[in-house]
C-alpha cells in the first residue's frame, strides 16, 4: 500500500466527468456554515499534529420530488460509522463524523433507538428524582466521560446529510479542507451510497400524483409528464428512470485527497463476489484499502483487501469462547453464524467488530504515513 507521491498526483482538481455533477446540481444551504466548521477543526489538529479520520455513515437518500415526499434509500442504520468513530477517537484520531441525519450517532449509540431506548436505563428515586438505573451506571458512566472528552477537546465533528447530492458536496467540500493534513488525513468511507441518483433537472417539484402519471394536471391544466417520471401504456405504473452517480471515489482519489490514505467499503450479499468485487474496486479507484462485508454478516466478519497483500478475514469470536481471528477466512457452518448472531443479539457477545477493524487500519495508516514522509525526505 503505496502512497503517491505529491507529482504522481494531480495538481488541478478533475472534474467529476459524467454529466459534470457539480455544475448541474446545486449545493445544499448548510455548505457555507459546514465549510467554516470543518476550517477551524481541521487547522486546530493540523497545529496539535494530530492524524484526522474522515468517517462517513448510514444511507443516502433520492428524493423523488423536489418538495420531498417519496425518497428511494438505502438500509443502513449507521452502526459501523458511529462504533468506528468511537475506536478512532480512543486510538487518537480527531474525527469528522459526516452522517446521514438521525442515523446512530458515537457514544449516544448506546442509548437509542428501539432496541435500547434510553428511558429503560433510567430509574425514579425515593426522593422522586430521575436517576441511571444502578445496573447501568457504571457502563453509562464510561460512555459519558469518552463523550465528554470527545466534546471537551475538540475531537469530534458532526456534520449531516441526508441525501445523495448533500452527501457527494460535503464530501468534496470536506476533503478539499482536509488537503494540508496531507497523508495524516484518512477518508474512512463507510456510509451506504446510492449507486443511481435522479438528476435535479429531472426531479418534478411536487408530489408526483398517483392518478395522474401519464397526464398531471396542474391547475385544472393538463401538462406534461413530471420531468423524470415515465409511465407504461397503462398509465398505472411508476417508472422512475435514474442516471447512475458519479464515480467520486475516483475524483477523490485523484484530486480531492491525493495525499490521504483512502479507505472504501463493499457490501455485497452474494459470498461468492464479495472478494472479487473489492479486487475490483481496488483496481478501478487506486486507492488504499476496500473493506468487504456481506449484509448477513457485516457484524461479525469482514475481509480486507489491499493492493499487494493478501486478503485478510477478521472475525469476531464464534461461540463467545473461541478467539477472534485474523487472517484466513475461519470455515464456519450456518449454524456457527446463527449461534453467534443469537449470542449478539442476546448482549452475551460484547465485542464488536469495529473494536478489531479500527486498529488494523490505524497500523496501515501510520505506515502510510512513515511511507509518505520517507519519500518527501528522498525528494
Ligand atoms: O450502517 P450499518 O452498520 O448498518 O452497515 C454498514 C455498511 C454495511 C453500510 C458498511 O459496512 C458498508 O459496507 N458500506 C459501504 C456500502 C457500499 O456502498 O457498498
């Protein structure tokens, strides 16, 4: 895992070529205020020297009208993001948290959502006052104080999108302010981005009315079909025909971040692609790293691909008793999975994966690093 050096990278920023994106979809209102946010804290760690990790989280959504009422989206709830960002900050890192709005967030992960609502870790006392149930108090006390560190220095950023185009500006604008960290920047890519997107040109105004697919009528007035939306002869079908996003990992890599160490994820739900396909991904982008995970069992096992290196399998332990591993792909029956699965939903398997991934790509952070200042030296 090579860093390129600073002539092998682009001096001018390519533009992202499929139907030049930027120029045809606006940015959203919040980048102005989201550009000052990511300024100050970028220059406050580039002055302490500290390494900034760029952790990206949950799905993007497509909005299917512009006054939003139908949206196509994506499954994830943003527990990878949110748990990695908590492992960086322990390992040191000052970490740009950009996610999708109201999807998990580090450290009130813990307390949220349906599973664990955090009005069942709470207790009334004698007096009448609201208090941590005793048989939380020392975990909650834990979390409380790495938030409030977290808070206190400085160290964590939430920034929030919630769809395609705000995801794909803020990523841009991000990384571009990240550029005179130079190699101590990682782009830790784990949000789930939608392959396809509806172009703002193409995107109607308003709800997109049921009855009236073929002929919309607005103001008594028939009009033309809602830009975007094509219907089948019948009339009674939705055909919603969307352009396929733009490669911006390759943008990123080449002229955003040429200096940053890039880490992407592939999710794939057949087995059988998964290793190819991060190969692929590698490949195509050039970057430094492609996580793979399946959708079944991205809690438990994941591979890391990287270019001249063998893949290596991380695996939380099967039955609680067994070890992690790291290395080979452990051969493992359905039913260890299942076993594993009920012991993590069951609280009896505590250790989660990010806890292993984390380190594992610090390790190949800082050798990046040592890397990249050794050629700078030799230059
Ligand atoms: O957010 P979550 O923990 O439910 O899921 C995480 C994940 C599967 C979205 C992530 O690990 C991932 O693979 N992200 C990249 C997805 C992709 O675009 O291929």
């Amino acid at each position: 895992m090579e860093p390129r050096t600073p002539t092998e990278a682009s001096d001018t920023l390519p533009e992202i070529k499929q139907n030049s994106y930027f120029d045809d979809n606006a940015p959203p209102k919040v980048l102005d205020s989201y550009r000052k946010l990511g300024k100050a804290f970028v220059s406050d760690h580039l002055q302490s020297g500290r390494r900034v990790v760029l952790v990206t989280s949950g799905g993007t959504t497509v909005p299917l009208e512009n006054q939003t009422v139908r949206f196509i989206d994506n499954f994830s709830a943003g527990t990878r993001g949110a748990t990695s960002a908590e492992y960086f900050l322990e390992n040191g890192y000052a970490v740009i948290f950009l996610h999708r709005q109201y999807s998990l967030l580090p450290y009130s992960r813990h307390y949220s959502h349906s599973t664990n609502c955090f009005l069942d870790y709470m207790a009334e006392a004698l007096n009448g006052e609201v208090m941590v149930n005793p048989e939380y108090q020392q975990k909650m006390l834990g979390v409380l104080r790495k938030y409030n560190a977290a808070k206190n220095e400085n160290k964590l950023l939430l920034l929030s999108y919630t769809t395609i185009n705000e995801y794909l500006w803020e990523l841009k604008e991000l990384a571009m302010l990240m550029r005179p960290l130079g190699p101590k920047a990682l782009f830790y890519l784990a949000a789930a981005v939608s392959d396809f997107f509806l172009p703002k040109d193409r995107v109607s105004e308003h709800k997109i009315q049921s009855s009236d697919i073929k002929q919309p009528v607005t103001n008594g007035a028939p009009t033309s079909e809602p830009k975007g939306i094509a219907s089948t002869a019948s009339g009674k079908k939705l055909m919603i025909d969307l352009d396929p996003v733009p490669k911006f990992l390759k943008t990123l890599v080449d002229g955003w971040a040429p200096e940053g160490m890039i880490v992407s994820f592939k999710l794939e739900t057949d087995p059988s692609l998964l290793v190819s396909k991060a190969h692929q991904a590698l490949d195509k982008y050039s970057h430094h790293l492609v996580i793979g995970n399946l959708l079944s069992t991205r809690k438990f096992e994941v591979v890391f691909a990287a270019p001249e290196r063998e893949e290596q399998w991380i695996t939380v332990p099967v039955h609680r008793r067994v070890k992690s591993v790291t290395g080979a792909r452990p051969n493992l029956s359905a039913k260890d999975w299942q076993t594993t699965e009920q012991e993590w939903l069951r609280g009896e398997q505590e250790l989660e994966i990010e806890s292993l991934i984390v380190p594992e790509v610090v390790k190949m952070h800082k050798e990046f690093i040592e890397k990249s200042q050794e050629i700078k030296a030799e230059d």
